[in-house]
C-alpha cells in the first residue's frame, strides 16, 4: 500500500456488529497462511488443506500478511462505487456481460433473474476491477483509489492466491508451480478485484424468493477469495445436503474453489456449492458489503486435467467433458458470463435444482 503520507482520504464504511443468532454454522477448517511461505509450512500444511476442499470446498485463511487496519482501508475503498458515483455516471462505466462477457466495470441491480417461476431479479450492485487496472478507465471518485486497488490485488495473488495453488499442486502430487504458472500476473486473463454490495429487498421479494438473495452456484475461476465481513448471509452446502452459514472470523479471507479447478483437477476437486440468503433478524435492512478476489488462470489455459498427477492417475479422473472438447478459461468464463442469471433455466431431476447446458456441459443452479 502506498504509505500513509500518500493516502488520501476516505469516507469511513462502518458495517455492522456481528450476529448474535445463534445460526447453524457450518464447521470450516481454519489455515494458518504465514506456515504456507515455506516449502516446509506447505507440506505440513497439505493434508488439511486437502481435507477442506474435499469436505466443504470453503477454509479460511489467517495470517495472511495484511493487518486490520489495511483491511478495513480496502472495505472503506470498496465503498466508494455505490456512494459516492451516482447512477447516471455509472451507466458509462457497465459491464459487457452480452459481448465482451466480463465483469469488469459495473453491475447494476435488477440483472440476474433469482426466481425463475416469477422472474424476480437481484438487488446487488457490483464493481470489478481486472488486475490489470489501467484495462479501463474508473469513475471519478474512484480513480485516486486505483493504486491501493492494485496493491491488494498483487496481495491477494502473490500472499493467498498462489501459495494456495503450490499446496492443491503438492495434495496431486505434481511441481509445486504447476497451478501457478497457469495463474500468472498480468496475463491476458479476467482474474479480478470485485466489490459487490447486496441491498435488503422488499417483503413480497422474500417471499417470492424464499429469502435467497443469490441462489447456490458455483464459481467460474479457480480460487475465489472473500474477505471476511460481519453480516451474515453466505451459505455453504454441506456434506450432509444442509445449508450452513459461514461465520465470520475478523481480518480472515474465506477461500473456495470454483469450476476451473475441477477441470483441472480431474474431478478431485469439485467446485464449492454456496449461497447468500437474507441475513438474521438481528442484521436485517443492513446493507451487504463484500470485498473479493476471484483468481482464474489466463484466458489461453485449456482446462484439461492434469493428467501426470500420480494421485489422479491412482483414484481416477472424472471429467465434465472429453478432452478434445475442452474449453480454454477464457471459452468457458464467456459461455458462462453470458448465461449466468440471464438464461432461462429448467427443472433438473434433482429436488430444487435447476440446469443449464453451457459448451454442452451441465451447470446447476441450486435453491
């Protein structure tokens, strides 16, 4: 981060204090970041972390080099898009979800359908920034900001992202830097900053809506990486087929896998079904402001499995498609931006499950 001489002010996002409900946690191992610095703190580290993505597909992350303080800077920072650039001023700034089939730039409410018998659509507002931050230009108020912006993200790679990829590498028994040569900074890629904000919605969307905010999915890249916040809401579908909150730990990151690694790992890891639903009583006509990093190899990467790995090559690989039909990262994240909350979806033989067909692959889409 620039030092403090440099930075320049910013209006304070104070959140809520945490829940005192006493919710249905779901029971997520923690993972102490600073042991994965060394070779030595990996492999010791490599059995829990294998255990996490199998079981939840969700651990946190602790010690992971930024203080409290430089936290709460990048919640201040993220709440800069939905309060100080007006709506007018944002239409310059959207998204291509149709053509360029990226998030970069800005999301507005009212785009992703969450019911699809009624039609109902979300109240999120979002915000992303490519690692790449000069891709495009920023609103006003947020362009003083853009180099704090890209000094988290180069965390966020380098503290989190890509020592979580050398341990899943060791857990498949391949060169620590197999993942991360596929992750690299810079690239031509869609690997991103996201501020995403959820607002509270009406009575008769509640109930349309069952209380989902934004239905089970799974994520598009590989690692997905949320900054811990107070207001409860994620979900995570356990083992046992519950729903289970995500407690919040303070100054944590909440780390999942998402589609890409399933690919590449052949099925061993299977990408993390989760959720956000209103939040308890106690939190109720809270805003939701939330703070991510979604990691996704570069766009040329063909998301084929990793065939030399010892491990697969002993349980199996169980792949989503043939090999000659795999996508590159940047085929299926298009597909998948195009049709995310837009398409129609149908019924899936599964209790509440629905089901897309993406580059002849099934997506499923949870309630």
């Amino acid at each position: 981060m620039p030092s403090v001489a440099t930075i320049p002010e910013c209006a304070r996002y104070v959140p809520p204090p945490p829940t005192t409900e006493n919710l249905e946690w779901a029971e997520i191992p923690v993972v102490d970041l600073a042991k994965a610095r060394t070779s030595e703190g990996r492999q010791e580290l490599v059995p829990l972390v294998r255990d996490a993505f199998q079981t939840y597909g969700f651990c946190y992350g602790i010690n992971h080099g930024y203080t409290s303080a430089q936290k709460d800077r990048i919640f201040d920072i993220a709440d800069v898009p939905f309060t100080k650039v007006t709506q007018e001023e944002m239409k310059d700034y959207l998204a291509d979800l149709a053509n360029a089939a990226n998030y970069q730039g800005y999301k507005s409410r009212r785009v992703w359908k969450v019911d699809s018998e009624s039609g109902t659509k979300d109240q999120v507002e979002l915000y992303s920034v490519n690692i790449d931050v000069t891709r495009r230009q920023h609103p006003a108020a947020l362009r003083r900001y853009i180099p704090e912006v890209d000094a988290f993200a180069q965390h966020n790679h380098f503290n989190i992202l890509h020592p979580i990829l050398r341990i899943l590498a060791l857990t498949l028994e391949v060169p620590e830097e197999t993942l991360v040569e596929k992750h690299t900074f810079r690239a031509d890629g869609q690997t991103a900053v996201s501020f995403m904000k959820y607002f509270p919605r009406s009575d008769e969307e509640e109930q349309i809506t069952k209380n989902v905010w934004l239905k089970g999915h799974t994520d598009i890249g590989s690692i997905s990486i949320l900054w811990s916040q107070p207001v409860s809401g994620l979900q995570v579908l356990s083992p046992d087929g519950k729903w289970k909150f995500v407690c919040h730990i303070d100054n944590a990151v909440i780390i999942n896998t998402g589609d890409t690694i399933d690919f590449l790992s052949g099925g061993f890891y299977k990408p993390t079904i989760h959720r956000v639903i209103q939040p308890p009583v106690d939190q109720r006509g809270s805003d939701r402001l939330c703070v991510m990093y979604f990691g996704m190899p570069q766009d040329d990467v063909l998301l084929l499995p990793l065939k030399e790995s010892p491990v697969l090559q002993k349980v199996g690989i169980q792949r989503r498609v043939e090999d000659a039909d795999a996508p590159t990262m940047n085929g299926w994240r298009t597909a998948r931006v195009r049709t995310y909350g837009l398409s129609d979806l149908k019924k899936s033989k599964e209790a509440g499950v629905e089901e897309e067909y993406v580059k002849g692959i099934v997506v499923k889409h949870y309630n």
